[in-house]
C-alpha cells in the first residue's frame, strides 16, 4: 500500500520552473532516497509535499486522502478539516534543525502532539520520554537548543518529528550542517529506523548511506527525475547525467 503518491507535480517560482511532472509513491516501510545537483528543486519537491509551497500542477495523495488535485488547470487543496487530518501522516525533518530557540528540548518535543494533535498528555509525555531516551539525550530534556552540540539538536528534531506518529517522516539533507563524526551519528539514527521499518523520504548527498539503507533511489535535476530504481540499479546505470553525478562522489 502507497503511504505517499505524487503525480506528474509541477511547480514554478516566477518563469522558473522548478518541478516539471514529478511522479513517485512510496509505500509502507519503504526507504527512498532522492538524489541530484543542488538547485535541481529536491527541497521544493519536498516542502510541496508536506504542504509548505502549494503545486501548481498535479496530484498529492496520503493514504488515499487526497491532499491537493488539478481540475480543468487549477488546482484545488483539500479542505482545512481534512488538511489536518492529513497533516497527522508527515513530518519533515530540516537540514538545520528548525528548533524553537526559545523553547526547551522537551517543550520543543511535546508541545505539537500536546497543542496542535490535541492528544492526552500523560500519553505525549511517555512517548516523547521513551523517544528522547532511544536517542540518548534524555539528559538534555531541560536544555535549550543554543546548548546542544548540531548532532543533539539533529537528534532532537528528529525525536520531535517522531512524537507526531507520523506514517512517513521526510529529511531533507539532514546531516548537511554537521561535520563527519556527527554525520555519522545522525546516519545511524536513521539506519535505525530504516531497520525498524520507518517510512522515509531522504534527501541527501551520502552516496554509500543511500546506497545501503535505500529500497529506492531517485536522481534528479532540472525538475525532472532523470533515473528511479533500486540502489543497484542507479549506481550501475549507462545515463550519461547519472554516472557523471555519482562520479563525483567515488
Ligand atoms: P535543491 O534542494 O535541489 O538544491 P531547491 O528546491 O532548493 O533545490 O531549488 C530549486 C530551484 O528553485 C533553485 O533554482 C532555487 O533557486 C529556486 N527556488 C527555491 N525556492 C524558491 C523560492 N521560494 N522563490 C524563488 N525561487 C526558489
Ligand atoms: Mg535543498
């Protein structure tokens, strides 16, 4: 069962066409990492789909809820109710964290499901301790952000991401901020949940990460996904574009 589909999704700022009939679904527990050039609209495809740009084209579908669809040219976003019905399946975690500064570790985790969910809080507050704890920063619950190391922070929003239960968690570039040792331990993280059978979308420019914990990889540049296939299909393919690409990082 698809827990994402995206069809044929267009999107232009201005006279530039970022996305140009983008299609993809990702099913249940599948891992897909998307690769490409910066500037090839990887973050754009990700913020068009959890809601963050409105497509101008296309059709965005969660677990057979339709988020967005083009009727006769124009398209048409669910309703608010349904909106946040659907916005309960995604969450997206940022190449710079996206932390409230001013908020503590645990407020930073609790305070969405708490607020915006609207679910019992004895019921947040376990799941965000059992989540902080897997992590290993239970001990910096009391924290702020400006007092974490990039990895803890890393490490924090994606805990955060995970207390909204979401059916498919979204990264883009999230190690791209931090130096290699803590790469590596963001890295881990996410083979981890990939080993749990998490649903992902990844962006990111670790080759041999993508290579091993992706089901799928997608290639992409100028708004167009120029290869999609199994981790070895993708690193033995003839395309001229994908084997430059990937050159670059042998
Ligand atoms: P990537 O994540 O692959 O590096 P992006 O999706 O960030 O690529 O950007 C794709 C293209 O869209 C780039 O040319 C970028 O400058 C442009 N772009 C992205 N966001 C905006 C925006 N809000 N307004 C105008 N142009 C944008
Ligand atoms: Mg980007």
């Amino acid at each position: 069962m698809s827990v994402l589909e995206m069809n044929n999704i267009q999107k232009h700022f201005g006279d530039l066409e970022v996305l140009k009939d983008i299609s993809l679904s990702v099913n249940k527990g599948e891992v897909l990492s998307i690769i490409g050039p910066s500037g090839s609209g990887k973050s754009t495809l990700l913020r068009c789909a959890v809601n963050l740009e409105k497509i101008d084209g296309g059709k965005i579908t969660y677990n057979n809820d339709v988020m967005a669809d083009t009727h006769n040219g124009k398209v048409m976003y669910a309703k608010k109710n349904e909106l946040k019905k659907i916005r309960d399946s995604f969450g997206l975690v940022f190449q710079n964290f996206n932390l409230f500064p001013h908020y503590s570790v645990w407020k930073n985790v609790i305070d969405a499901p708490i607020h915006v969910q609207k679910r019992d809080r004895a019921e947040v507050e376990k799941t965000a301790m059992e989540l902080l704890e897997k992590m290993g920063i239970a001990d910096k619950k009391d924290s702020y952000p400006c007092q974490l190391s990039g990895g803890q922070q890393q490490r924090v929003s994606i805990v955060r991401a995970l207390a909204m239960k979401p059916d498919i968690l979204f990264f883009d570039e999230p190690t791209s901020a931090l130096d290699p040792e803590l790469t590596q331990e963001i890295l881990k993280v996410i083979k981890e949940l990939a080993d749990e059978h998490m649903t992902m979308v990844i962006v990111t420019h670790e080759m041999s990460f993508a290579k091993e914990v992706s089901n799928r990889i997608i290639f992409m540049e100028h708004g167009v996904i120029v290869e999609d296939g199994t981790p070895q299909e993708v690193f033995a393919s003839e395309n001229q574009r994908t084997k430059e690409f990937l050159g670059k990082y042998r």
